[in-house]
C-alpha cells in the first residue's frame, strides 16, 4: 500500500506535469531544429541555383557561347580528327572549348547534364594556345567533362546535398591533374542522384537529368550527368565513377561506352564518395565516352611511364601493355540470364549476337558459370549496409529527400527489427503484391558487427578464389555478359528497381576490370512474355522495359584484375564490327 500510494501521490502531484512539459519541449524544440536545418539548407540551395543560373545567362549572352556553324564543324570531328587539328593548331583550345560549352549549354536546357562550368577552363586553354612550338600532351587542348563528385580545385563537390555546397576543391582529383598533364582541359561539372546512391539522376540542388534519347527515362547514375552530356555531343570524354554500375549503367542507359578499372589501376583521390569507409566492394574511377576507342587511348596515355603515380603515390604502377592487344585469338567465356534478376526483353538475344561477331573474328566462345547470383548479391548489400546506413543519415540530415532514393532513406531510418519485420512480409510468396526475394536480399543485409563483417569478407575471400579458379580452369581471356536486365527505365522507378543492377555490381564485388558498348536496341516484342515469377522487383522491371522500346542495350566485358589492355581490346574488336560503331 505505501507504494501504491507514493505512486499516486507522484502522479497527482507536480512531477508528473512537469514531465510530460519537458517531453512536449522536447519534442517541440526537435521538430523545430529540424525544420530550421531544412530551411536552412533550402535556403542555401536556392542561392546554388540563382549563381547556376546568372552563370548560364553570362555564357549564353555571350556570341562566342551561341552555337554557329563553325562550332558544328568542330562538333562534327571525330575524336582523331579533332586530336589531330589540335595536336597540329588548325585548331586552338579556346576555339574548341567555345564550341562545347555552347553544345553543352544548348543541350543542358533542355535535358540539365551540367551542374555548373568550371571558370578557369578558358584561362587553362588560352595557356595551352600560348605555348609556343611544343604542345602539353597527346590529349592537347582536348575539353574533357568531370562527375560532380570528382574534384576540380575552386569548383564544389556536392553529391546532391545541400551541405556540402560552397565548399569549393582546395586541389584537382589525381586523376584531373592527370589528364590535364597530358594537354586536357576540364570544362564542365556533371549532375548525379543525391548520394550517389541511385541510377536514377536527380537531386534537389540541381534537379533532373534527362535521358538524351527519350526525356522521359533516366540517363543512369551516378554519373547520368556525364552519360546524357555525351550521348547529346556535348562532350566526348567524361571522368565518372563507379561502385556498382555508376559508370556502366548510364553508359548502358544512352548508348554510349563506359569503363571502369580495377582499384589502383586510375588514381582514386579526390573524390567525394558515396560510402567512403566501405570494404568489400570497391568503388573506383571510370571513363565515359561516345566509342571505346577514346577510352582506350585515353587510358593508354594515363598509364603510360606512370604518369599517375606522380599525382597519387596509391595509383598502381602498372605501366600500359602494348602486347596485350596483339592480335592473338583469345578464348572467351559467356553466360545471359542469371536467376537473381532474369533478363527482359532482346537482352539475352543481343548478347548472344555479340558472342557469334566474335566468333566470326576466330575467337573461342564457351559457356562460363557464376558463383550462386543470390550470394553473391547478399554480399554486396551487407558491405553497402555494414553500417546499417548510419553514414548516409548523417549525410541526409537536414537534406531535402528526392524520389530516387527515398527507398534507401527510409530503409536507413527504419530499426533493424522493422527490417526483419518487412523481410519476412515481402519473403511470403503467399502475398503477391509485395513479395520479393530480390528486394529482401537488400532490406534486412548488414554486416553490422565487428565478427560478422569479417566473416562476410572471408566469404568474398573465397568466392573470388573460386570464380578466379573456374576462370583459370576454363583457360579464359575475358567473359562477355549483360551489362543490365533490361533498357533505360522511367525516372520514377530507379528507387524501386535497386536490385537489377546485378550485372554490374558483382564486378565491383571481385574488384575485376569492365566495360560496356552499344551493341542492340530493344524490339518491345518479347517484354509481355516475361515471367515475373510473382516477384514485385520482377514485375516493375518488366513495366519499365515497356516503355523502353527502341531505346540501347549495351553487352559488357570483363577481365581479370590489372587486364585493363585486354578488356579494351575485346572490346575495340567488338565494337570494330558494330552496326552501331560510333566516330
């Protein structure tokens, strides 16, 4: 009883009252600090867009910044010729740079690939003009297109995210102080999804990239900016990167070639990363451009006498190998559809076409076979997760929340046990309409302990160690694959359709070398008779690639780690024999 009665004393009395004030203050002053960190964030955005803006407007009332004829004549060189003139001064630096920035802001009105041009890309080239009987490098005078997150001294690296603007690069990345070593000139910054985190190509700073070839899809991300910005001839070489796809899905998305490296083999400072701490999955530099041929030479020029390692003691010292593109038959594994995400539509069909034009350049096709697809995915997403995502709250704080990552947000501010809950409601194959085993492969994945996330690194210890045995026994030079299930899809469905980039994410998973072509198009014809096996992930896919017809589907070749030359080279002799070859 004296209990009872303290406890009704306590609650009749003033505590009590004074408590639940406190817990309403509270409440009160978190609601408003966080709508204050809103604002204030908003606020900041809107300053990035009046500066964007009145930025364009100066280029734009500018004549030398108005596409005119001579800069179509410009534009309308290949990549060779266009060296060519500027390696001999028929062309000047400034004069091919005028003519890519008026492309560049031409096309970005219409479907916004630039987040902002960089200023001192006229002083750099008036330099480049001024030398007088020598030239800087083979890449002289050549205008080059540059990822937001990539950095470039005096310019912001934002990732989407209103906090990290007005903090401009005190230093160029490593692999911009590259290129310009070897002549080229950085002009323009390229637009990405919030975080990275996404392939779709939006953010609250800069808004929505569209796809040059159909404004209605995604040109890919992270680097969307840079894929749509080349596919439109707004540039012809673009520095992205690439942790699960980021440089071969927007590749794949426009038509366009995409590369990435093995770790080490391209400078890796000077980046803002998605998940900088990350292990187990290795994000990298890549290149985008309208052939593989450029990439290949750029690449060339890079690693030749590690130029690299001067700006990036971690760059590799791997120095480019000529023979490596002798004209040896190589043998050639290959496999289409996986069970974790089926192909749609003429996927599989085009790159079997590709495996037959390399057969009929004398090269040996055999079947290959992966590791478990589903693994492999759990794999990737309890490194993504390692953290429960708690670098990425921190990151969104106060931030704005675009549709192409609210899936991941929400997933992030979700408990772990709400996760479980959800994972075990989409496993149930007895409730159609959110069942999938696709997307429960992300929900409920962390390795989110010290033990756990060493037992999972040892588990991609020794599937690396088998597939490279598999590989060794079957005696191959390079794999051919998708790149991805299906075509470019809607802007609304990237947060919804995270699982299909599976054929690009298991490379970053194994740190292997990969890159992508243009090699097909999407006939529409066979999308209605895929079997989405009851799965929601499936079934979304499947509704994308309906409104897909017409638009590239890319094949992708890998190699073994540091075989960058040999990747390359398949695909030259790929592309060499393409209907769809580009200059």
């Amino acid at each position: 009883m004296g209990i009872s009665n303290c406890f009704q004393d306590f609650i009749a009395g003033p505590w009590i009252s004074l408590i639940g004030a406190g817990i309403v203050c509270w409440l009160s002053f978190s609601a408003m600090t966080y709508v204050m960190g809103i604002l204030e964030t908003k606020k900041i955005i809107r300053k990035k867009q009046e500066d964007r803006e009145a930025q364009f407007k100066k280029l734009e009332s500018q004549s030398r910044y108005q596409l005119n004829e001579k800069h179509e004549k410009i534009l309308s060189l290949s990549d060779d010729e266009l060296i060519d003139q500027l390696q001999s001064r028929k062309l000047t630096a400034v004069e091919v740079q005028e003519a890519f920035i008026a492309k560049s802001i031409k096309v970005t009105r219409e479907f916004n690939m630039v987040t902002e041009f960089i200023p001192q890309a006229e002083e750099w080239a008036k330099e480049l003009d001024a030398m007088k009987g020598s030239l800087r490098g083979p890449l002289h005078g050549f205008p080059i297109s540059v990822k937001d997150n990539c950095n470039v001294i005096g310019m912001d690296s934002t990732i989407g995210l209103g906090k990290f603007l007005y903090q401009p690069a005190e230093d160029s990345s490593a692999i911009v102080k590259s290129l310009m070593a070897l002549g080229a000139i950085p002009f323009a910054k390229t637009n990405v999804p919030q975080t990275l985190l996404s392939f779709g190509c939006a953010n609250p700073v800069f808004g929505l990239t569209k796809n040059f070839l159909n404004s209605s899809l995604s040109p890919g991300g992270s680097s969307g900016g840079e894929s749509s910005l080349i596919a439109a001839g707004g540039s012809r070489l673009g520095i992205g990167s690439d942790i699960g796809g980021s440089v071969r899905i927007p590749a794949h998305f426009t038509g366009i070639a995409g590369f990435k490296v093995t770790k080490g083999r391209f400078c890796g400072t000077g980046f803002r990363g998605s998940l900088p701490n990350v292990v187990g999955i290795m994000g990298v530099p890549g290149l985008l451009a309208d052939n593989i041929n450029m990439i290949a030479k750029t690449t060339k020029y890079m690693t030749e006498n590690n130029l690299q390692t001067k700006y990036d003691p971690l760059a590799v010292p791997i120095p480019w190998n000529e023979q490596m593109f002798s004209k040896k038959k190589l043998k050639i594994g290959y496999f289409t559809s996986l069970p974790y995400f089926p192909l749609v539509g003429d996927t599989e069909e085009i790159v079997l076409k590709a495996k037959s034009a390399l057969e009929s350049q004398g090269h040996t096709l055999v079947p290959f076979e992966m590791p478990d697809s589903f693994e492999m995915m759990n794999l990737v997403f309890d490194f993504c997760f390692g953290d429960a995502g708690e670098y990425l709250l921190k990151n969104w704080r106060h931030e704005p929340i675009p549709l192409s990552v609210v899936v991941n947000f929400m997933i992030c501010k979700s408990p772990m046990w709400m996760r479980k809950v959800i994972v075990l409601i989409m496993g149930c194959k007895w409730m159609p309409l959110v069942h999938s085993s696709r997307a429960v492969t992300i929900i409920g994945r962390g390795a989110n302990s010290t033990s756990k996330l060493w037992e999972r690194l040892g588990d991609r210890k020794k599937m690396t160690e088998d597939l490279l045995t598999s590989w060794k026994a079957a005696n191959l030079d390079l794999v051919l694959c998708p790149t991805y299930p299906f075509p470019a899809v809607p802007h609304h469905m990237p947060g919804r359709l995270q699982p299909s980039v599976f054929y690009t994410m298991i490379w970053n998973l194994f740190d292997f070398p990969a890159g992508v072509i243009k090699w097909g198009t999407e006939s529409g014809e066979k999308v209605d008779k895929y079997d989405c096996q009851n799965d929601m992930v499936l079934r979304t896919g499947k509704q994308g690639a309906k409104q897909a017809t017409g638009m590239p589907i890319s094949v992708q070749i890998v190699g073994l780690p540091f075989q960058e030359e040999l990747v390359l080279r398949g695909l030259a002799e790929l592309e060499a024999v393409s209907p769809y070859k580009k200059k």
